[in-house]
C-alpha cells in the first residue's frame, strides 16, 4: 500500500522566521478518508472481477482497507513528529521595503517590561494630545497606569464591538504579573462581583506578547474601574509588604 506524502506551508513577511511545520489530527483523518475511499472503491472492483461476486468483493475490500487505515492513520501521526526529509523555508524581507514598523515588535514575552511601559506610556500621551483618546476615561488609565506593574494598551468608552455582546466599553492592558496573580486576584474577583456584565479576553499569544481585554458595562464602566483599581492597590499593598520581608 502507497502512502500519500503531506506538506504543510507557512508563511510571513515579518523577516527571518523558522517555523515548526505540523499537522492536526483532523487533516490527518480527512485525508485518510478520502485516501481509503479511493483504495476501497479500487479493489473492490479487482475482487469483483475476480470472485464474480459484488458483495464478497466489497465485504473483503472494506475490512481490508479500513484495518490498514488504522496503521496508515498511526504512520501519519508518527511522520508528523519526524522532520526527516521536511524543508522549513524561510522568507527574508529587504530593509528597503515599506513595510509599517511595530514599535512594539522588540519585545517578547509575555511579561510586561519597564522598557516596553515606558513607551506605552509615552505614546499613550501622545494619543492623549491628539484627542484620540475618550476623556472620560483618562483619569482612569492614568490611575491604573500609576502602579508600576501594568500598562494600558487600549481603551474605549463603548465604540468598539465585543462579537458577543455587542458594543461595549473596554480596557486592554499589559502586565508583570504572573498570569495566575492576574486571574485570580484580578480577574476573578472582577467576575465574581460583576458578572455577567462584563467579560474578559486573552490577547497576543500568537506573538508571545500575552495582553487582558476587560469588557465593560456600558452603564457602569466607571464603577467597574473603581473597583479594578482597588483590586490593584490591594496587589500593589502585598508587592510591598514582600519586598520589607
């Protein structure tokens, strides 16, 4: 029995890039499937022209072929971790190109770094003078932004859409905390008090740059972030207290 190769490709124009190249085992299965589709419909036809016979040809075909799809489906699956005979192309992009640069694109991690909220913080303001950014929410982000271990990244009063709940007010934000600190002295309290008006969301961890979408009730967004900032003046407290031990 033949086996059918497979390759997978994947692309960027981000620079230099080495990728690892697997498959799921749901495209394992559907090419199994239409594989053996083809092989049994293949030998039922010999054994038929055989045996003179269509329904013995058909009931060895089938029990024949699915028992080899099964070693051909664990074949696949031991291949997929091999990278014997796979070529990993790689795709570099001139420096004279124009591309748009992420000024962001430096930093890498899920943590949030001193480097990189010293220059949210100042394209923030600059977003501030500009009028792009919601007035009535810019004595929050600059409350929230006042603890050194979190960053906004984003903000709005309720223009934007949540897929699910429709137009809501939000604030994406970026940390050094532990994700365990932040979902269960952040975000676990939030939901707990709030629920179900608001909602949150895990970003970036695609390109290793982990950040938390907290939605928002239109009505209360206000009391809602009072009681964030609380939440965040109750970590900030147990950051001190460690560090005088």
């Amino acid at each position: 029995m033949s086996i059918l190769p497979f390759l997978s490709e994947r692309k960027t124009n981000s620079g230099v890039l080495r990728l690892k190249v697997e498959e799921t085992r749901k495209r394992s299965l559907l090419k199994g499937i239409t594989f053996k589709t083809l092989e049994i419909g293949i030998d039922a036809l010999v054994l038929w022209f055989l045996t003179a016979n269509p329904f013995t040809s058909l009931g060895i075909a089938l029990f024949l072929e699915l028992n080899s799809y099964f070693w051909y489906y664990v074949n696949e699956r031991i291949w997929n971790k091999i990278q014997y005979g796979r070529i990993i192309k790689r795709r570099k992009v001139s420096s004279d190109r124009s591309i748009p640069s992420n000024p962001f694109s430096k930093f890498h991690g899920n943590l949030l770094t001193r480097e990189e909220k010293k220059l949210r913080l100042s394209l923030l303001q600059k977003e501030i003078d500009e009028g792009e950014v919601d007035e009535e929410i810019i004595p929050y982000l600059k409350k929230i932004n006042s603890f050194p271990f979190i960053v906004t990244t984003q903000s709005c009063c309720g223009h934007n859409e949540d897929p699910i709940r429709g137009r809501r007010a939000h604030i994406d934000f970026r940390t050094s905390l532990s994700p365990e600190v932040v979902i269960n002295d952040l975000l676990k309290p939030m939901d707990k008090k709030y629920s179900p008006q608001i909602g949150f969301q895990l970003l970036g961890l695609e390109c290793d740059r982990l950040r938390y979408c907290l939605w928002l009730d239109n009505q209360n967004w206000r009391e809602q972030l009072n009681y964030f900032i609380e939440l965040l003046e109750s970590l900030y407290e147990k950051e001190i207290k460690k560090r005088k031990r």
